[in-house]
C-alpha cells in the first residue's frame, strides 16, 4: 500500500473520531436547554486541534515506518492526491455558502459554526474516499 493511500485512510479515521467525539460532547450536554444555547466552541476547538495534532503524528509514524522504496512519490501518486482534493474543496465550498446563507438569514452562531464544520468533515471524508477509491479501483485522468 503508497504511503498516500495510508493517509488517506488516516485521514478518514481521524476525521471520523474527532467529528463523533465533538457530536457527543455536544448532544451529551443538552439536556432541557435548547441545542443552541449550549457551549460549544471550547469542544469545536479542542476537537479540530486534536484531529490535526492526531493527523501530524500519525502522518510521520507511517512515513517512518514505511519502507524506503514505498515513501517515493510518482506521477500517478501526485495526480491522486490533486484529483482527491479537487474533489473535496466541493464541500468546502457548499459549507461556506451555506454559513454566508445562514449569517445572512441571521441564524445562530451555533448553526453558522456547525454548517462549515460540517462541511471541513465532508471535504475531508470526500477527498480521502475519492484517494482510496482511485488507488484502489484504479485512476483515469479524465
């Protein structure tokens, strides 16, 4: 296995573990009180910076552990990953219109914060699966 294609998998691990984790540090909390009226920076924050130091770490084990001949890049390794994350910036745009959507119908914050969260995830979940995907069932530059 490349070692991108073990980032990707990492990728998807990590961005499924720290969203969950922040859906159930948040949902855990609200009790009578509405959703929005429950703190929930203080857990976005702590999860993204443990997601990226999670994401940092693991990237470096596998390059250390990998043997020399898998950590070269080639060609098709460096289209992958162009082509994984063009895909997934698709996301990044939808969940930043539908922040500006929701500051300019003057939602809450909390639901302005979630929608582009969201969509980091999605942009996250979407390119890893595209790069696995392609690395798996082979890749066709259009």
């Amino acid at each position: 296995m490349a070692v991108e294609e073990k980032r990707a998998w990492i990728m998807i691990v990590v961005t499924v573990v720290s969203y969950g984790a922040y859906l159930a540090v948040v949902l855990g909390r609200s009790g009578t009180e509405p959703l929005t009226q429950q703190p929930y920076a203080a857990a976005l924050l702590w999860t993204v910076g443990a997601a990226i130091v999670a994401s940092i770490a693991l990237h470096i084990t596998v390059s250390l552990l990998s043997p020399e001949e898998g950590k070269v890049k080639d060609q098709r390794d460096r289209e992958i990953h162009r082509f994984g994350d063009h895909i997934g910036q698709s996301f990044v745009v939808i969940g930043a219109v539908t922040g500006m959507l929701l500051a300019m119908a003057e939602a809450d914050q909390f639901w302005i914060a979630n929608a582009i969260y969201l969509g980091f995830v999605l942009s996250a979940l979407l390119a890893s699966t595209a790069k696995i995907a392609s690395y798996r069932l082979g890749f066709h530059p259009w």
